[in-house]
C-alpha cells in the first residue's frame, strides 16, 4: 500500500493551522 496525498495533506492541514493560528503557542506547549 502506498502512501497517499491525503494523509501528508491532513497533516499539512493541522501543521498550517496551528502555526498560523493564535494559539501557534499553545500547539508548541501542549
């Protein structure tokens, strides 16, 4: 099975949320 797209996009999702959110600090944190 390889990987697909989806699960590096969902990541990426989260990943872009938290940092450009603000609450950045409180991902790092928690």
């Amino acid at each position: 099975t390889e990987m697909l797209p989806l699960d590096y996009l969902i990541v990426a999702t989260i990943t872009l949320s938290c940092v450009t959110g603000s609450v950045a600090y409180r991902c790092l944190v928690w």
